[in-house]
C-alpha cells in the first residue's frame, strides 16, 4: 500500500462519549497521551522479534534501575497471564500458593492459576486483604506429607485487593518469615505503582529491599494497553521463565510494542504521576462524601476500608446504588451487605468526582422521597 493510498482514507472515529468518566474500574481508563505517542515512535522500520529488540534492551535497564541489577523482565499480555508465568516458574507440579481469599488470583482470574497453571491454592481469610506471619501459618504446613499440595509460595498483593497497603517492613516481615519456611514470594503488582506514590517510596523499597522473590509488574491499571511484564528479582527463585512463557502463550512476536508503553511509564516519573492523580482522585472521592456526611446530606453510606489508594469501599442501600447506576458504571463487591467499589483513574478528573458526589447525594434524596411519600 502506498503512502497516498493510505492518506486517502477516512479518520477512524471514536465510537463511545470520550469524555464520560465511570468509577467501577481503573481499566475502563484509555492510554496516557505519552503512552500513545511511545507507541508511535515504536512503529515503522522493522525490529527484531520476541523481544529482540531496542524497546525490550532498554526496558531491562530501566528496571534493573527499579529494581537492582539482578532484576530481569519478562513483558507479557496481561496480569492474569503474569500472575500464572510468574507462580508456575516458581514451583513444582506439586507446589501450592499461600494467599488471602480476596487475592486475585483466586477470586478474579476464572481459576487461571490452578487449571493453566496447575497450581493449589491455599487461602486464608483476612480482614484487610493483608496477610501476616500469623496467617501464612494457617497454610504452611504439612511439609514432606505426600497427601497434601507442598506450600511453596506465598502471594501477596500490593496494594491489596481492597485498596490497603503493606509497609516496607510488613513486606520484609513476611518475606523474612516465609524464607525461613522455605517458600519464596511473589508479590502481585497490578497497582504496585499506586501503592509506592502513596507511601512515597521507590518501587523497590517494597519489593526487592523487602525481600520479595518476583513480581507482576502492572501497566494497564496506570495507563498502558495490554502492558504487563513478570519481573524476576531473585531469578534463581524462577525457573525457566522464558520457556514458560511461550507455552503459556504470553510471547508476543511484536514486543517492542509492549515495552514501549512499558518505558513509557517507568522510563521516568509517569508511572507515580499517573498513580499520584488517582489516589488523589480517591481521597477527594471520600472526603467529599464524609464533607456530605457532616451536613446530613447523605444517610446510609459507610466507609468499610481505608481509602490508602485508588479505590474507596463503601456500603449503601442497594436502591440508591441503583439509582446512582443510572449515571455512573461502579461494581458491588460484596452484594450480601451491600458494599460497593469505586474506582479512580489516572484520569479521573476534581470534576468528575465532584458530579460524583453530586449524584450519589442526588440519589440518595430520592429515596427520602419516595420513602415519606
């Protein structure tokens, strides 16, 4: 095809409202401006492929720079992918993963890791999404008993699935404490990015200084596409993952595409700008619903988790969450009770979330309404 023949077509226009904003999560968000320009300057000419590549050489520098100079990355599709390559390099046929019941890996990837994988899991109830030592015991033992999965991972998520945060020391704590038994860590870090600007340390102060042996390294949630990579910071801890990877069908051929969105996040400051803005995002969310609160605007609603980064828990009458739908896109979370989970973007916008609050405190009179009528 030739230059003028592809001038010749028509501009590909949006289908959807571009500036609707919704709270169920940070995935309905498009790609930063700068993430769609790396991957303009990623096309054209040719480049080697499956990661033979400039994108992929540079990405291993950069996050060696994350991460320490053991530190290999392996880009792939999506956080399911990376989250199933990433534990399956790290055991045996017959090893399992210690995690908290909330974790995604159990709950949100359809039993990816246990039937693609072939992994056990072994989980273990928790108020805030966290583990401790204490509850890693739960699970860790049976050790030599050929009648039970071998615990060989523990598999924590930061932030966590309902929006908490480890501490570098709970991290250090816990990887010290799994070591001893003899399991190795994974941490998984779709929004590993929120969790560092919110604790206002670098990545790897909650990773490899931690102790943690690998990690799912998050990009969509922050304003990639399709932008995920497994990170081997103790590559001894992950056997063959380059092997793994292709049967897993996570080997993209055009990877250069991958790293590019990947450098540009982690080639400088994006990613904690972006993750900056939706925590922020977040807390103004919450503030101005406790603002509301305060003036007897707003009755049944209650916080049910802190609001550490990107995402605010909260329960509410399941009428006014459905009149509030008839604006705004957000999931339940837990429907017994009535909790709700809202989501911030790197794109969410004071404006957004003011209209927000505006529209849950509207659907929340007009359920007084049709009460006292």
């Amino acid at each position: 095809m030739t230059e003028e023949t592809t001038m010749n077509h028509e501009p590909f226009e949006a289908l959807h409202d571009t500036a609707r904003r919704d709270f169920a999560s940070d995935n309905y968000a498009g790609m930063h401006p700068r993430v769609v320009e790396a991957l303009a300057a990623a096309n054209g000419g040719h480049q080697g492929a499956y990661g033979a590549d400039d994108y992929t050489q540079r990405l291993q520098e950069v996050v060696r720079g994350h991460f320490g100079d053991d530190a290999i990355a392996y880009p792939v599709f999506n956080g399911t992918g990376a989250n199933v390559l990433a534990l399956q390099s790290m055991l045996p046929r017959w090893g399992a993963v210690i995690a908290a019941s909330t974790a995604h890996i159990h709950v949100d990837e359809g039993g990816a890791p246990e039937r693609t994988g072939g992994l056990k899991l072994l989980t273990v109830e928790t108020e805030d999404g966290k583990l401790t030592p204490e509850l890693i015991d739960r699970e860790a033992w049976g050790f030599g008993d050929e009648h039970r999965a071998q615990a060989g991972v523990v598999s924590i998520t930061q932030s966590s699935e309902l929006g908490t945060l480890y501490t570098p020391d709970e991290i250090a704590v816990i990887a010290e404490h799994s070591h001893r038994l003899g399991l190795k860590v994974h941490l998984d870090g779709a929004r590993l990015s929120n969790a560092a600007a919110a604790l206002e340390v670098p990545l790897r102060a909650i990773t490899t200084d931690a102790g943690v042996d690998a990690i799912s390294l998050g990009g969509t949630k922050n304003g990639a596409m399709l932008a995920e990579a497994v990170v081997a910071l103790t590559p001894e801890a992950c056997a063959g993952l380059g092997f793994s990877r292709k049967f897993l069908m996570q080997l993209t051929s055009k990877m250069r595409f991958v790293s590019a969105q990947l450098l540009a996040l982690y080639d400088g400051e994006l990613w904690r700008e972006n993750a900056t803005q939706a925590n922020a995002a977040a807390r103004r969310l919450r503030a101005g619903i406790e603002a509301e609160q305060a003036r007897g605007a707003l009755g049944e609603v209650a916080f049910t988790q802190p609001t550490q980064v990107n995402a605010v828990f909260a329960t509410l009458p399941t009428d006014v969450a459905n009149r509030l739908r008839e604006s705004y896109r957000f999931y339940d979370w837990d429907e017994v009770r009535g909790e709700v989970r809202w989501m911030c973007s790197f794109d969410t916008r004071d404006e957004d979330v003011d209209a927000f609050v505006a529209a849950l405190v509207a659907a929340s009179r007009r359920g007084g309404e049709t009460g006292s009528a």
